[in-house]
C-alpha cells in the first residue's frame, strides 16, 4: 500500500454544451509538489476543481481514473465528499473575493473552518486562527482577524485563503 499515489489523475476530460474545457489530463502525486503549468484558459483551475468535486453540474466530467489514497472521487456521495473537501484535500481558490465569505470576518472564518473539522470550543478556534494568521505572516493578526475580506489586501486576502485551508491539515493542498 506504501507505493500507492496518494493521489492519480487518468484521462480527466471536462466538457461543456460541445466544448472541451480539458481533455485527458493525467498525472499522480505522492507525498510532493507537483506543478501545472499552462497559459491562461488552458484549464488549471477547472483541473483543481474537478479533482474537489467543485465543478458546477452543467460540466461534463469524465476520468478513466481519479482516486485520492485509494478512494474513488467520481463515484463519492456528498456526505463522503463532506468528510474530505478540505479536511484531507484543500484548495486556496484564485480569487480571495471569491473565495472569502463578504459578510463575516476573517478570523472568524478560519476559526469557523477549525471548528468545522475539529470541534472543539470558541476560545480554541479563535486561538488556533490566530496563530495561523501569524503562521502566514499577517502582522498583527488579532487586528486583521477582525477585519472583512473587502477590507484587506488583495495579498492578505490570500494568506487568509492558506490559512483556511492550512488549519484543517491536509494530506493534499491544492493551491491555484
Ligand atoms: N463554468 C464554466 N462554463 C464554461 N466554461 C468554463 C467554465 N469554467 C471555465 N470555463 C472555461 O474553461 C477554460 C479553462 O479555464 P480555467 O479557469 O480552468 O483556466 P486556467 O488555466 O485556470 O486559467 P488562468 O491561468 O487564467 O487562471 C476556459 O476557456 C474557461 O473559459
Ligand atoms: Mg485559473
């Protein structure tokens, strides 16, 4: 079992209404960086979400092979994908302004991601994301997790992203 990728990617084409967003991508991954390099449109993004299951429904995804340590991603329910999305496999969107939630705080966020996974009481959380924020390098974090995503730097914006999904302590991070 140790030789096994933690996760393999075969075949993956992702089409929509005629048109081939991505056509048979594949690679694995063990305990390492890999990175994907293409020019903009040529599907990164649309890669990344396939393998999380974040594809909106109107996209037809097809893959010979896409399994996270063993598990089958394209035959999941959402309950099992719930036990997964960004607890073992996390993703830092593009777009922060996307990605962050407009009318809740930043600290907020990152604790209420914590507790999500963790559980645990208020305090904790609350600690937990603030030492992540210092983890990321935002000075003065007790101030900054006070603050709304429109309220901070696009670059603060994505730290606070990495955060997210750093405190769930993924075996896979996926950062687009
Ligand atoms: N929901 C969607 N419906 C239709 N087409 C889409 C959808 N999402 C993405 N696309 C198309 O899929 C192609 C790949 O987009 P994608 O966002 O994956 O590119 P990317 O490699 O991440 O680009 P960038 O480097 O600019 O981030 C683009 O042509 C885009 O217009
Ligand atoms: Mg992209």
């Amino acid at each position: 079992m140790t030789d096994q990728p933690l996760l393999s990617v075969r075949d993956l084409s992702v089409s929509v209404a005629g048109s081939t967003l991505i056509r048979d991508v594949g690679f694995t991954l063990g305990r390492e960086r890999l990175g994907l390099v293409g020019e903009s449109g040529s599907g990164k993004s649309t890669t990344g979400r396939a393998i999380m299951g974040l594809l909106p429904r109107e996209l037809n995804v097809r893959a010979a092979e896409l399994a996270f340590d063993g598990i089958d991603l394209t035959a999941l329910n959402e309950p099992r994908w719930a036990g997964l999305r960004g607890r073992r496999i996390g993703m830092i969107l593009q777009d922060p302004l996307q990605a962050l939630n407009p009318v809740m705080t930043v600290g907020r966020q990152i604790a209420e991601t914590y507790r999500t996974h963790f559980g645990g009481s208020a305090n904790t959380a609350r600690d937990a994301a603030l030492a992540m924020l210092e983890r990321v390098h935002i000075r003065d974090p007790a101030r900054v997790a006070t603050l709304y995503a429109h309220q901070i730097s696009g670059g603060m914006g994505q730290r606070v992203m990495i955060a997210c999904a750093l405190i769930a302590e993924p075996d896979l991070l996926i950062a687009d």
